[in-house]
C-alpha cells in the first residue's frame, strides 16, 4: 500500500508519500481499499503541529474518507467484501455519552488515517454509504457531515420553524444548511463574497448576509429576525466570531461552538450570556450512531454534499495549500487510485 505519512514531524516538509506493507485484518476488522478522502481545517492544525502531545510522527493525516471493503476478519458476519463504507471518526463511540478516553479513538491524529491505498479498521467502526453519493461525496461525512448533524441535534433537536444561523462556506456549513432546509429550519448563512452568497442562495438558504459588504453582520442578524435574534448559532469561526454570535442569539437560545479558525481565545460579556440564558455547547463530531443517522437522512432526502474540488492523491499537499486559502465553497477532496 502507499500513504501520505508525516515522517519525522510535521508540516509540509515532513509529509511524505511512503511504501508500506498491506493491511491484514484482525477476527473483528475489515480492510478497505480507500477511493477518497476529504480535508478539514482540524487537518491543518495537525500539519502545523498545533494539535497537542498525544498527536505525534509518523502518523497517517485526515479523517474523512470513503472506501470498499476487500477482506474481513474471520468473526465479522455482516459486512461484505465489496460493500462501501467509511470509517467513523471515534473508533471507540459508538453513541450515547461519549467514554472518558474520546479523545485516543480519532482518526488522523493519534490514530493513522485515511490518506492511503488501503486501511483496516474494527467492523464496528464503519458505515455503510448511500449509493447516490459519489466517493468524494461520501468521503465528506466522517467529521463534517456528522458534526452538521450534531450541531443540529445537541442539545437538544432543532425544530421546524426555528431560525438557525450558520457562519461560512465549508463543509459543515453547507451540509448544515442542506439539512437545516429538509427540517424545515429558516437559515440565516454568512459569506464573505458576493459569488458564494449566490451560491447560497442556489442552495436554498433563506438569508444570506455578505460580511464583506456588511461588517456589522450581527446587527443584519438581528434585523432579519425582526430584532428576536435566532435560535442557534452554529458558531464555526471561533475567537474572532463570537461575541458577534453572542449578539445574534435570541434569549434562551444556543450557541453551537464548533470551530475555531481564527483563535483560541475569546472576551465575552457574561451579563450576555447570564441574562439571557443563552446556552454554549460544544459540538466534537459525533458517534458512530449519529453516523448512521445521517446517512439515514442523506438517504431518505437525496442530499448530496457539496465537494469544491478533488486533486488526484500524488498531490495531496496541495489539498492542504488549498484548504489554507479558505478561498473555497464546500469540501477539498482527493481521489484515492487502486493500488
């Protein structure tokens, strides 16, 4: 098998394409021969080696991928040779609350990830793919589109009728607005371009908000909703961004705390959040469970991931040069060749 692998550490002088001997499977795994893989910003933060101790080289980078299986381990009853799956992002969630040690079972840091030829994962940890989804559709779903799903699901579910707003062009936020739509969700969608806001509107979100053109987005946000404010905020952005969130959120709202691409570190007004009983969650992916959920959704619905891109596999490092742009509207994938 081939695999992009951080050798010796990180960043882009240290991700190399390397040689490795094929996968075999334990009794309760399968091996799946991998057709695409999808980035993430978390992806980036692993290449700059920002992600924290227990993420260490040599290590297999992203996530988010699809494949078909090519051998089963001798206990594995219900999964096939051929069937197409994607590994989920927690090997050790299946649902419920999340177990004490979540943070060891992801994939791409520190567990290897999907970027090679070919994986072996716990048939437990995998997920059937809809058949309308192409490989790099369905190569978006481990942690963007299970994250969408969450942040629509936590607390609590969001109800039809409520108003929902979502920051940015990625993937969980255009995967969030696809499902918001078939929830009967009003959307509010923030964009930083007249063109991607026209995008958004092709895609159906109710209102689009131009920051580039409207600086003060939370006072339009507040405006659109007749001065209420929305129900949730899916808050994708971080440092820079929420306080503005804070302002958009009605009383007794949430705040869905789910990236945090520009800091770590946020001042927030508490009287904000006390007064108003104004809820922040957070949202890390999901388990294996809410998977299977979506993909019951995705299925039922026809809904199709929006994929900006796809570069062929020797040119993986540019996947990430591309993602660093933030220029793009929905996933950056790589296609995956047999080996």
């Amino acid at each position: 098998m081939r695999a992009w692998c951080f050798t010796d550490g990180f960043g882009f002088e240290s991700l190399h394409l390397v040689d490795r001997p094929d996968p075999e499977p334990g009794p309760r795994d399968v091996v799946i021969a991998m057709r695409a893989a999808s980035l993430n910003f978390r992806d980036l933060v692993v290449l700059r080696g920002q992600h924290g101790r227990a993420v260490r080289p040599p290590l297999i980078p992203l996530s988010d991928g699809c494949g078909v299986v090519t051998a089963t381990g001798a206990e594995v009853g219900d999964l096939a040779v051929g069937t197409r799956v994607a590994p989920a992002f927690f090997r050790n969630w299946q649902g419920g609350a999340p177990p004490q040690d979540l943070e060891a079972g992801r994939l791409g840091g520190p567990l290897d990830g999907v970027l090679a030829t070919r994986v072996v994962a716990p048939a437990d940890a995998v997920v059937r793919i809809p058949d309308h989804l192409s490989d790099a559709e369905a190569a978006t779903l481990p942690c963007a589109g299970v994250t969408a799903w969450s942040a629509l699901s936590e607390p609590r579910p969001a109800r039809a009728g409520e108003t929902v707003l979502i920051l940015g062009t990625g993937g969980v936020a255009l995967m969030a607005l696809q499902l918001a739509r078939v929830s009967g969700l009003r959307t509010v969608v923030t964009t930083s371009s007249d063109a991607k806001a026209e995008r958004l509107r092709a895609l159906g979100a109710d209102i689009v908000i131009d920051r580039s053109a409207t600086p003060d987005w939370a006072r339009a946000v507040r405006e659109a909703t007749g001065g209420a404010g929305v129900d949730r905020v899916l808050e994708l952005a971080g440092a820079e961004t929420l306080p503005s969130s804070l302002k958009c959120v009605r009383t007794g709202g949430t705040i869905l705390l789910i990236g945090n691409v520009t800091g770590n570190e946020a001042t927030l007004f508490l009287p904000a959040i006390l007064t108003r009983r104004v809820t922040l969650q957070s949202v890390t992916v999901g388990s294996r469970q809410d998977f299977e959920a979506l993909v019951r959704a995705l299925d039922l619905h026809g809904i199709r991931p929006v994929v900006d891109r796809t570069l062929p596999f020797e040119d993986a490092p540019e996947a990430f040069r591309t993602l660093e742009t933030q220029a793009g509207f929905g996933n950056i994938c790589v296609e995956i060749p047999g080996d």
